[in-house]
C-alpha cells in the first residue's frame, strides 16, 4: 500500500526547518571574525535560506508520506542550510577574498561529502520516498550551481565552467518542449552520483586559491565533458524509451 500524502506540510517538518534556519547565519558570522567580510552577509544567508525553505515546505506538502521530516529528510536539510552561505558568496557583487574562497571550499567539501548518508539513512529505515530523492538532488543541483558561478567569477576558468551548474537546469527546460525527457530514467545511481562527486571535486579545485590555472582549467573542462556525456546517455534512452507525460 502506498503510503497517505498529506496536503499540507506537517508541524515537525516546520519545526525542523525553523531548527535549521540560524545554521547558515551562524556560520557566516563566526566566519567573519577571521575570513575578512562583512557580518552582514549573515542576511543574505537567511534570505537565500528562506526561499529555500518555502520550495522545501511545497514539496512536502504535495509528496512527503509523512507529516514529518525524518532523519534523512534532516540530513538533506543540514546539507541545503551549509549550502546557504556558498550561494549567498556567489551571487553578492563583491568578490570573496582567498580566506574566504577556502573557507567555501571547506564548507561545500562537508555538503559533498554528507551525500549519501541521507539516502543511506532512508533506506535504512525504510523511509525512502521520491520527496527524499528528489530533495537531495535539488540540494546537489543548487550547490554545483553555487560552485560554478563561484568558480566563474574567481577562478581561472572561462564562462563555459557554468555549464556545470546550468546543464541539469537546462535538461529540466528541454523537457518543457520534449515531453518524453520528463519520464522516469532506468535505475543507474552509480553512473550518476560519481559523476556528480566528480563535478563537485572539479568546481572545489577551480575555486580554490591553488594557484595551478592549468590543471585547474583541466579539470574543470574533463569534469564538464563528463557531465556532457552523462546527460547525452540520459537524453538517448528517454527519447527512444521515455513515455510521453501529459
């Protein structure tokens, strides 16, 4: 039996997203003392955390099978308030400093390597939910597209680094116009998250203050190819095996 979706979202998943809203902030303030700007970051942190929280809070509304989150809900969620403060330094019009740049790289290293445990924990106690999937990708989605703006604005690689962040964004358009590429893909983790890993590694190495413009570009433009190549794979099977959705 399939379990009850409920309309609205429940009073523990707002507790839990009220619980994780001041993470971010904190960071960045406690940052501040030694990675050299401003305090008022802090506000643009909360902000980006707040749009979060209102997607997160609709998702759940329409397809959480519980009225609350669930510990690997939880962990997803710890995952997007990190996440926060890497956005809010790629998107401001002042540049992030060295300090701040490993302080960044440092942050999202914790976001990247907290993935898996929340679809690990769901499977371990039997809470998987297509909410949950759908979640932590979103939540890798908006961290390689922080990483990319970052690592376009920072670093020594070219525009074309934001293909990283943009191409799954731009694969979700393509499915406005091609209705076959909304169906669901063949069961393939593997492929997909080690691509994924590969393309966090990439844009933390083209961030980062290395001062190795070469390899640095290298990896960048293997990683993007890569990703080029995943999303081709992808793109094939459902034109050829994807049913069309309304």
């Amino acid at each position: 039996m399939r379990p009850e979706r409920v309309g609205v979202a429940g009073p523990g998943v707002l507790r839990d997203l009220a619980l994780a809203a001041p993470l971010g902030p904190a960071i960045t303030l406690a940052g501040s003392r030694w990675l050299g700007y401003q305090p008022s970051m802090a506000v643009v942190v909360l902000a980006i955390y707040a749009v979060a929280a209102f997607v997160i809070l609709r998702g759940a509304a329409g397809g959480l099978p519980r009225a609350a989150f669930g510990a690997a809900n939880r962990v997803t969620l710890f995952r997007a308030a990190l996440a926060a403060p890497v956005a809010a330094f790629a998107f401001v019009p002042d540049l992030p400093g060295p300090a701040t740049r490993w302080g960044l790289a440092a942050l999202a290293s914790l976001v990247l390597a907290l993935d898996g445990v929340d679809g690990w924990l769901a499977r371990r106690t039997g809470t998987e939910s297509r909410f949950g999937a759908r979640f932590d990708m979103e939540t890798d989605a908006a961290l390689l597209l922080a990483l990319s703006v970052l690592a376009w604005r920072v670093g020594p690689a070219g525009a074309w680094v934001l293909g990283i962040g943009l191409l799954r964004y731009l694969f979700v358009a393509a499915g406005v116009v091609a209705p076959r590429l909304r169906g669901d893909l063949p069961e393939d983790q593997w492929r997909r998250k080690t691509i994924c890993v590969v393309q966090g590694v990439a844009l933390l190495v083209a961030v980062t203050p290395l001062g190795m413009p070469g390899p640095q570009v290298a990896t960048a433009a293997i990683a993007l190819g890569l990703l080029v190549w995943s999303f081709a794979v992808d793109t094939a099977w459902l034109m050829r095996h994807g049913a069309p959705t309304g």
